[in-house]
C-alpha cells in the first residue's frame, strides 16, 4: 500500500513539474520567436526607410542612378540583432533591380526569379515566403515597388533555444525525480509509522478480544455442562464472563470514544454546551485519588496529592474526569515498588495546572510516541495491566477539545512526569 502511495506521489509530483516546465519553457520559446520575427521585420522596414520619390526612372530601368539613400547611422542605437538584408525595386511585370544603397546581402539569379514571382501579386506589408526560406517587406508606388528580403535563419534562433530548453528540462526533471522520492519517504513516514502502530494495535485488539471470548466460550461450555446445578455453585464462572465482558466493552468504549472526538475535531464542532459547564477541578481531582487509594494500596505505592482550592475551569466534568482517572492509573501501573506517586493541582496565571508524578522511568525513544494512538512503550505489555495503547491518547484528545496542553518528561533522577495545562474560567482568574 505505501509502495504504491509513494509511486502516486511521486508522479504527480513529477507530472505537475513536467506540465509547469512545459508551459514556462513554450511561453519563453514563443517569446523568443515573436522577438525573432520583430527584428527581422524591423530590419525589413528600417532598410526601406527614408525612401522617398521612388519610380521607374529613379531606378536602373531607365539607365537613372537610383536616388534611395543609404541607411541612416546614430541617433539612438538599435537594440536588434544586425540582419542581412537585400533590396530590390521590381516592376509589374517582374522586372527587378537591386537597390545597393540599401542592401548588404543579396539574392541569386534563380531565387530572385522566384521571390518575384511570389510577391508581385502580394499586397504590401510584411509576409513569409516558406518555399525560398525568405521574410520580406513590400511596399509600392505606381508601378515600382520596393521589396526587401531577409534570410528565414535570422528568424529561427527560437529554435536552439527550444533545444537547449528541452536539455535542461530533462536534467530539472531528473534531479525533481531523485528530490521527489527522497520528500515522498519523508512525506510518508508518518503515514507509515502510523500504519504500522494501527497493524499493530489491530494484533493486539484482535488478541485482546480474542482472548475474553476463549474465556466467555470456556465459561459457558463449563455452565452447560452443568444445567442441573444452582447459579451459586457456578458463580465463578459467570463472574468470570462478567469480567471478561466488561474488558471488551471498555476497549469498544475507548474506540467510540474516539472516534466521536475525531468526528467533532473534523466538523469543528467542540459539543459547546458540554465545554461550558463550570467545573472545580480542585475537587474532581480530590475525588479520583480517594477512588484510587485502594488501587495504590494494592500496587503498593503511596499516594502524595497538593492540591490548590477552587480552581475553576470550564469544560466536560465526565471527561476531564477521565482525563486524571488515565494518568493516575497510569502513574500507580508502571511506579516502582515501594515509591510514590505525587499528585499536584495549582493556578499559574491564565492555566489550571496538574502534575502526576511516579519514579518510574520512560525510555527517551518513547517520550514523542506516548501520546499517539495504539501506541504502548512496554511492548511486552497487551490488554490487562498494558491496556489497548489508547490511555493517553483519550487523554490529549480530551486535553486538546479543552483548549490546553499535555505534556511528558522523564528522567532516572526525577521520575516520570505527566503535566496538564488548561484554561481557567474567566471568572476565576
């Protein structure tokens, strides 16, 4: 799948170069060509310039000296390239004499013949002739006209240019094609990470499931082999299938859980009226720890709570609820034995802020990931003690959807440390 995601982008990467390329390059190469034909038309003009007076007996016709003055020099310099230019005053009839005062090229016998015969009939003003590969420039008067002609090459320089365009179009694309596959490895990455995190949390739920309804399907093979006897004999099978029913529905309850909170991220709804509610966090927190000093005792950690009175925030009692409930368990499972987890809850400046603190300690590779979905840094650890790797990224998101932080640092001389910023109420600040 990632294969074929990163051959899709880096096509089109490669197509959007390709077509930007082919467009910017055509519009230079056309460019180019229109500047080409300017200048050729210019030179056309220029060299029929300061004609005045012409006719038959200004030219060789009538044995007259032609009275067509040379090209005019200084001025204001032209900017065009200086092209070869011939000159010839041509009757109706096709009769033609060159005009050396204004030429500096000239045509042969058989493609003057030609070019004559092509532009007698032409109206004045600038044409192409493809045959003879020659521009020209017409202009009559009574019976003469004068037409100045120029070789097709001066109009061509595009052309070269096209070509080396076209080189340096291939190098561009190839160095965009080894870019292109390095950005689309580090493009995809996440996507890949986060592909691999989800085949593995789909193992780990897949087992997970798997194994409380072995056990659910053991318990009631057992129930059935036995109608006759009385409920209470068989009670621990079905506190057995209690129990492993309830792991279940709490691993769907986590993923409902987030998926409704993606769902509102996505549609930018935050659930307003539930965010609104007044909540003393002070005492949210002081209840969660009672509810747990069994737990601890049973882990054998102590539980050191500091908590600041009336500290007010605004948001969903239920959820930030679950919210300290996560980072306690989480703080109790993984302290070391016979240590202590510190709980502190206080009001800096605009944020309520909450610590929980263990001695346990978080391997620096994991620090980045702990807050990402179906991730668990005791690998060894699935479902039971380790949980489903969703823990903390309920807590995030429950964080994020009320506008504050979370944030984790561990090290052997401190411990392992979940901090939580959120937005007092305006009222209480």
């Amino acid at each position: 799948m990632l294969k074929k995601l990163r051959v899709k982008l880096v096509s089109l990467i490669m197509a959007v170069v390709a077509l930007v390329l082919a467009v910017v390059f055509s519009a230079i190469c056309i460019l180019s060509y229109q500047q080409d034909i300017a200048n050729v038309e210019s030179a056309l003009q220029s060299s029929l310039a300061h004609i005045d007076g012409f006719g038959r007996d200004h030219y060789g016709f009538e044995n007259a000296e032609p009275r067509a003055m040379p090209p005019q020099i200084g001025g204001r310099p032209d900017k065009g390239p200086i092209i070869p230019v011939a000159v010839y005053a041509v009757l109706l009839d096709g009769t033609a004499e060159a005009v050396p005062t204004r030429m500096t090229a000239s045509l042969s016998e058989e493609v003057l013949s030609e070019a004559v015969r092509e532009t007698v009939d032409q109206p004045d003003g600038f044409g192409h002739l493809s045959a003879l590969g020659l521009y020209f420039e017409k202009r009559s008067e009574g019976d003469v006209a004068l037409v100045a002609f120029a070789d097709g090459s001066a109009a061509s320089g595009w052309r070269q240019l096209a070509l080396m365009l076209a080189g340096a179009a291939l190098l561009l694309l190839g160095a965009v094609f080894v870019v292109s596959l390095l950005f689309s490895r580090w493009a995809l990455r996440p996507v890949e990470e986060a592909w691999q995190r989800q085949r593995q949390f789909v193992s780990d739920a897949s087992h997970d499931l798997r194994t409380p309804i072995t056990v659910i399907l053991a318990n009631n093979s057992i129930l059935l082999d036995h109608e006759s006897d009385s409920v209470e004999s068989q009670r621990q099978w079905v506190q057995s299938t209690q129990h492993e029913a309830l792991q279940m529905q709490s691993l769907v309850e986590d993923l409902l859980l987030l998926a409704k909170m993606d769902e509102s991220a996505a549609s930018g709804s935050t659930e307003g009226q539930r965010l609104e509610e007044s909540v003393d966090l002070s005492t949210l927190v002081e209840g969660e720890l009672l509810q747990f000093e069994s737990v601890a005792f049973d882990r054998g950690v102590a539980l050191d709570e500091s908590l600041q009175e009336n500290v007010q925030v605004k948001g969903d009692r239920a959820r930030l609820a679950r919210l300290v409930s996560t980072l306690v368990d989480n703080a109790c499972k993984y302290a070391e034995p016979s240590s202590t987890v510190s709980v502190s809850l206080t009001a800096k400046g605009r944020f309520a802020q909450l610590a929980v603190r263990n001695q346990g300690l978080i391997a620096e590779a994991d620090l980045p990931h702990l807050f990402d979905r179906f991730y668990r840094a005791d690998k060894a650890r699935t479902g039971g003690e380790g949980g489903h790797g969703l823990g903390l990224a309920i807590a995030r998101a429950i964080v994020e959807e009320h506008g504050g932080s979370i944030a984790a640092e561990s090290s052997a001389a401190e411990g392992t440390t979940f901090t939580v910023k959120l937005p007092l109420e305006q009222s209480a600040r």
